[in-house]
C-alpha cells in the first residue's frame, strides 16, 4: 500500500516536472521580423507579382503584392506599394487591414492602430449599413489586429523591435481576450 502511494507521488511530481519544464507557450510567429532571408531581388513569383500589379493596379494585385512583401519581411515595400495605388485602392478595408500590418512591422505602432481602428469603423459600418465589403476573414483579422495594437499602446510599445519582450507580452495579453464578432 504505502509502495503504491510512494509510486503515484513520484508519477505526479514527474509529470509536474515536465509541465514546468515544457510549459504552454503560444507561438508568435510573425510578430516580428526574422533576420536573414534570401535576397527579394532574386525572386520570380515576386517579380511576376510586381508586373501584374504594374499593369492591373487594383485591389487584389495590391493586396497580394503588399501580402507578398510582408511575408518577405519587406514592410516598407509593402507600405511603398499601398501608397502608390489609387486613392480608391487604397481606402479598401483589406488594402489598409495590410497598411497597418505594414507599419507595425515598421515600428509605427500609434499610426497602425489609427488605420486599425479605422478598417474596423469601416467594417462596422459595411455589417450594420447592410452592404457587406467586409468579408467575414477580415472582421476577424481586424479585431484581432486591433486587440493587439491597443494592448501595444497600453504598455506604451511604439516600435515592436526596440521591446520584443513587451511585444510578446502584449501579444499574448491580447490572444487570451475573447472578443465576438457579430456578423448578420
């Protein structure tokens, strides 16, 4: 009886042991930008991109060229793409949803939670005016872009990269709100 016991406590304290050690840790992927990648010169998706954003300068060129910079850790490119399209590309919730993306990859974090902030009026408004140019992807990634900014702000982090530690944090303080989206 007492070998069992024995037995069972030594089981726990193991298994508590590897929890401690392990842990739970939400990943933060793309919060930051990595270090070092291939040169952006060097790739052929990416030029095709910039051609057919060149002759087709519209929403969705835009959208996968500024997508495509972002992804190549490339946010002012990103940014130099965005404000070279049209005025009407460019007010499009998804065009400045990526805006955003781009400047708090920048480290301008007060100015992306402005254009956060403002993507979600506008998405606000497309729910309750009945028109829908929000896609329901979008009303989601907006929130959550914006419960991250907010928390950015509230710890007083204007540049990501000058305080990652206080990045994350943000990032998993804002990870653990649970916000609904109502969609009609």
């Amino acid at each position: 009886m007492r070998t069992g016991k024995l037995l069972l406590n030594g089981l726990v304290i193991a298994a508590a042991a590897w929890m401690f050690v392990h842990g739970t840790k939400v990943s933060t992927k793309g919060l930051l930008p990595a270090n070092a990648r291939a040169p952006i010169s060097t790739d052929a998706g990416l030029a095709a991109l910039e051609s057919e954003a060149a002759l087709n300068p519209g929403v969705a060129t835009t959208a996968k060229l500024a997508a495509a910079y972002l992804e190549r850790d490339q946010p002012g490119l990103a940014s130099a793409a965005i404000d070279k399209a049209s005025p009407s590309v460019r007010a499009t919730p998804e065009i400045a949803h990526l805006y955003a993306r781009a400047l708090l990859h920048r480290g301008k974090v007060p100015e992306a939670l402005a254009v956060a902030r403002d993507v979600q009026a506008s998405c606000d408004a497309s729910i309750n005016g009945g028109s829908r140019t929000c896609p329901a992807w979008l009303v989601a990634r907006s929130a959550r872009q914006l419960a991250f900014l907010e928390e950015m702000q509230a710890a007083g982090i204007d540049d990501p990269g000058q305080n990652p530690d206080g990045a994350r944090a943000a990032f998993d303080r804002s990870s653990r709100q649970i916000r609904s989206v109502a969609m009609r």
